[in-house]
C-alpha cells in the first residue's frame, strides 16, 4: 500500500537522512522498551514491578521534556539529538557489558529504564521542529506518515529481539543492533541542515509561556487534544502493562507470543499509514482522532480469555489500523497552531504530558491484576477508549477542527506560519524557513 503515500517529501535530501535515522531510533527504543518490561517480569513475577518500569521508561519525561524542548528552541537541534542518541547508545551498551562480567542486577535496568526516559524526549521533540523546515506545507501530513512508518518497520524487528535479548546467559548481546542503530541516527542527525534561531527572552518564556504550558492551555482546540490525548494514553497504559500477563498467563505463548502481538500491531498500523491523506480529504481532523480511539478500543476490548493466538494477532492487526492516523494528523495539526519560536518547548511539555499519561495508566491499573485478569484488564481498557471517542465526538470544538493550509505556502520552500491566536503570535511571529533540496 505504499503507492497511497505521495513521493514528493522523499524527494528532498535532508528528510530521507531524518527518515532513515529516525528509523533507526526507533528500531533500538522499540528493543529496549520490550527487553526492559519482559525481563522485570520474568525476575519478578509482579505486576507493580512491571508497572513501575513502564513509570521509569516514560515518567522522567515530565520534567525532561519541557528542558530539552528549551534548549531545542535555543540551540542547534542537530546537534542536540546527535548528543542524545550518543548518550542512549552508551546506556544501551552497558548492558550486555554487565551481562557479561555477571554484574546485570535489577536495580540496574529500572536506572537505565529511568534514563532513556530522561533522554528520548530530545529527538521525539527534536525531529518535529525540524520537519517544517525540510518539506512544504502541504507535505506535512504526508511527510509524518512516512517519519511514523519507522515504528511499525521497527516493530517488526525489535520485539523479536527484545524478547530474547535477556532471555538467556550471553543473550543480552543481542541488543548490540540497537546500539548501532542510535548510533547511525547519531551521525545523521549530523549531517541535517542547520537552522536560523530566534530565542524568546528566557523571562518571557518561564513568566508568560510557561515552558510551553501557556499556548497549550490557550488555544482552545490544543488544549482539547492535550486533553484528549493525555486520556487516551492513560487508558493505553493498561493495555501495555497487560498485554505481556495475557501472553504468558492466558495465551500460554510466552515471550516469543507476545513478540508476535507487538509485530501484528505494527503490521496493521504499515498498512493504513497510507490511507492518511484519504481520510484528511474526507474527514476532519478533530473527527479522525476520535474515531482512532473507538477502533482502538473496539478491538482491543474483545481480547477475550477463550480466544486462540491467531485470533488475537488478528484483533490487534485491526487495532493497530485505526491507530495509524493518530500521530500524523495531530502534530501536523499542532505544527500550523504554535510559532515556530515556541514549538521546543510547545511539542516537549505536549511530549511529557503525553509520557506521563501512560505510565500512570499503567501503574494505576497494576493493582487490577490481582482481583482481574489480564483480559478483564483489556477489556476495561479498550472500553475506556470508545467511549472517550464517542465523547469527543459529541464535541463542538471537536467538529469544528480544520486542515488549514495555504495555497501560497503549499509548494516546497514556502514558510509555514502559525495562524493569529492573539498576543502570544503577535509578540512572536513565525520566521521563515526553506526546505533544502
């Protein structure tokens, strides 16, 4: 299905080095973020130790976030992820270093857990500032999905090698890819352009803006996606706090099953990444996001006890469709709404919202999985999502979203500017930029 997804932001240079290497980020996040969880669980047993690694993955990103988008605002954001995915892959590596001279404690994993929350937050924010100044306009959606068609790609691989990359003595050397992989988007990250910065004063920016909090909360349509999406990630929580239980406890297919899980979901979201730019042409962008959450939790809410595994890989291939247009329709949207002098710290605290939601979710829903089982749990999860979708869509606000893109500024090279929301874009108007070819 890859010809729906139009060619043209491929067609610049410093996207298909953000493309690749962003790929490549993803590729070693996807295997530690399922190796960290799978081995607390098997030393363990427990599910409020493996809520609370899912709390050190994603919850440093509170404070984390909103700093780094800072120094993204201020300083070069090439460099800034260069040095991040240095500083990941050192931590990454330190593992089957440890593994081998038998000094690996579970102390150790919830600490490196901790840190690459602390440092994700700087190319997950980095890459969205740089994305407007390597296509047009009109490619911002269209661009995203291809950025968003790594994590399905990733998910076809990390998990496989997650699962067994502390399944056993000397297996940890498995994570020797993901090493690579921050690596290789360390030197990338490198070679993209540089970009023109206009800071805003330092006492604008923590009295009026709030690190960013401030133009979330005062533009009424942000913050009912903030809302919406700190919602939807709480109630995903329990579904990645329950998914490994329900391998190993109900589908009795252990690690190698839930790998398989993992990879369906990512299949289903490579196959409908495509259809992006269809459903913009026909529906609204606040009406898309709600209907992602009713299929989500459509399909992930019949994940039943009695089903078999080929049932369940099924379901959450569909699951993994309706999630595809999430990310690429809502940060396209952001992107047209917040200055490009703001966007760090705007996209870092959306960021560490967003990062806080999950793991609470998840942490919260722990204490669940002794009374309920895990497919109870799913099953409450998935429900949690329709019906906040259905809610959404009972929204005014919500109906009312636009896709606002300018003619003038849909050829590559045009500058894409924020739209007037009152004094904030006043006092800060965006600066132009041109995608290099």
């Amino acid at each position: 299905m890859l010809w729906m997804l139009k060619m043209e932001p491929l067609r610049h240079r410093p996207f298909r080095r953000l493309w690749l290497g962003l790929g490549m980020f993803h590729l070693g996040f996807k295997i530690m973020h399922v190796a960290l969880p799978w081995y607390v669980l098997q030393f363990t047993g427990s599910g409020v130790s493996t809520g609370f690694i899912f709390l050190c993955l994603l919850l440093p990103g509170i404070v984390t976030g909103p700093l780094l988008g800072l120094l993204l605002d201020r300083f070069q954001p090439r460099v800034i992820i260069m040095l991040d995915n240095l500083m990941l892959a050192l931590c990454m590596g330190s593992i089957p270093l440890l593994a081998a001279l038998g000094c690996l404690h579970l102390w150790y994993i919830y600490l490196i857990a901790f840190l690459f929350g602390a440092l994700t937050p700087a190319t997950e924010t980095g890459m969205r500032i740089l994305l407007p100044h390597l296509v047009a306009e009109a490619e911002l959606e269209n661009a995203y999905s291809w950025l968003q068609m790594n994590v399905p790609l990733a998910a076809l691989v990390g998990p496989l090698l997650g699962v067994s990359a502390l399944a056993g003595p000397g297996s940890s050397w498995v994570l020797i890819p993901g090493i690579l992989s921050f690596l290789m988007m360390a030197l990338l990250s490198w070679l993209l352009p540089s970009l023109k910065r206009q800071p805003v004063p330092l006492k604008q920016i923590l009295y009026k803006y709030w690190l960013g909090f401030g133009p979330l909360m005062r533009l009424k349509e942000a913050r009912w996606l903030t809302f919406f999406t700190l919602g939807l990630y709480f109630l995903f929580g329990p579904f990645e706090l329950a998914l490994p239980f329900y391998c190993d406890k109900e589908l009795h297919t252990g690690a190698t099953g839930y790998a398989f899980l993992l990879i369906s979901m990512g299949i289903g979201t490579l196959f409908a990444l495509p259809f992006t730019d269809y459903l913009l042409t026909r529906m609204k962008p606040g009406t898309i996001q709600m209907l992602v959450a009713i299929s989500w939790g459509t399909f992930t809410a019949l994940l039943l006890p009695m089903i078999s595994q080929p049932i369940a890989i099924a379901l959450l291939i569909l699951a993994g469709a309706g999630w595809a247009p999430f990310k690429p329709v809502q940060t396209a949207f952001l992107q047209r709404l917040i200055p490009a002098e703001l966007q760090g710290q705007v996209f870092g605290t959306y960021w560490a919202l967003a990062a806080a939601a999950k793991p609470l979710g998840a942490v919260a829903s722990s204490f669940l999985l002794g009374p309920l089982s895990s497919s109870w749990l799913l099953t409450i999860s998935g429900l949690g999502c329709v019906l906040f979708g259905i809610g959404g869509l009972l929204s005014p606000t919500v109906r009312r979203m636009q896709r606002q893109v300018l003619e003038t500024q849909s050829a590559p090279g045009a500058a894409i500017s924020a739209p007037s929301y009152g004094t904030l874009h006043r006092a800060l108007p965006s600066a132009s930029h041109k995608p290099e070819k």
